[in-house]
C-alpha cells in the first residue's frame, strides 16, 4: 500500500512549490508525485493518465484540493470511479476528503459541485470585466502595427501582380498576414 501524489498547476507561469511541500511533509518521495503543468479542463492530461495506470489496489491518491484533480464534477466523479473500481482510495488534503467513508464520497460530491461552480463564477466574472472594458475602449491583445510610410506603395504593386506578398511584406519589414491583412481592407 503506497501513496502516491497528483499536482498540477493550469500554466507554465504558475508555480507548483506549495502543493509539492504538502506531499513532501506527508511523506510522499517524489518519485511517486505525479506533476504538470496543464489546464484542468479535461482528463486527457498525460501526467494524471500515468498516475491512473500506475496505482494499484490498497494504493491512495492524494491532491492537495480536489480543484487541483478535476475542474468539473462530473470528470471528478468518473476520476475517483476509476480509482475506486481498482481499490484505490483518495484524499484531498484541503477538504479532508477520505473516500473510503460513506461521508467522504458524500461529501467529495459536494465538494466537487462547490468546485464546479466557483470555477464557472470565475468565468462569469472575467467574461463581464472583459466586456465592461471593451464597453469602455479598452483594447486587449497586441496594439496595432504602425505601418510604415510607403506601405500604399507596396500594397499597389502586390495588387497589380509587380511583386509577390513575401516579397512586399519582407521589403516593409513586416509579417506576411499582417501586409495580407492590409492589403485586402484598403
């Protein structure tokens, strides 16, 4: 019977130090810490496939929140099914979950609706500040490009045949979808 650990973290920026000491202080060496950095937005994460053919029965997986294993309820569910079907327990060290209670899967249930719907709030929230902005002017992504004074000149001579879109974009010292885009909105 080991522990074994699934970390994870949605972003290359994001650092995973905390959930890793949570499982270092429980005891778990790291060759059982099973870790990515990839959004949870699904189960098809190559590190959580590798933690589910890894264990076995009497074994436990152990997250430091159940946020960190599933963004959703229904793929927490189908997770701890899984686990559950190959006699494996899990724990979540945030909730106190143990699913090898009646109230722990009750619980994990609960838990895992509260997670679902904090995740889809967090949506609604940036998706109205996002459009409050926008309402407002601002404007996100990359500013646009200044074009360069005899980028008309180019985008003539691209029209009538004289030179070729790699050859105008390259002489402007600009992308080719941008002189693309350019030359089909004047």
């Amino acid at each position: 019977m080991k522990e074994y650990a699934y970390v994870r973290v949605s972003t290359k920026e994001q650092q995973d130090c905390r959930q890793l000491v949570a499982m270092e202080s429980r005891g778990i060496p790291p060759e059982r810490i099973f870790s990515e950095k990839l959004s949870g937005k699904n189960t098809n994460r190559p590190a959580l496939q590798a933690l589910m053919d890894t264990v076995a029965k009497g074994d436990t997986v152990v997250v430091e929140s159940i946020s960190r294993f599933a963004r959703n309820t229904k793929d927490l569910l189908n997770l701890v099914e899984r686990l559950t079907k190959k006699g494996v327990e899990f724990v979540s060290l945030k909730e106190y979950l143990d699913t090898t209670t009646p109230t722990g899967r009750f619980m994990l249930t609960i838990f895992a609706a509260v997670a679902e719907l904090e995740r889809e709030c967090t949506l609604q929230r940036q998706a109205e500040g996002i459009a409050v902005a926008k309402s407002k002017g601002v404007r996100f992504g990359r500013p646009p490009m200044e074009r360069p004074r005899n980028s008309q000149e180019y985008i003539n001579k691209y029209r009538l045949g004289e030179i070729s879109l790699r050859k105008a974009a390259d002489a402007l010292g600009i992308p080719k979808s941008t002189f693309e885009r350019w030359a089909n909105t004047d």
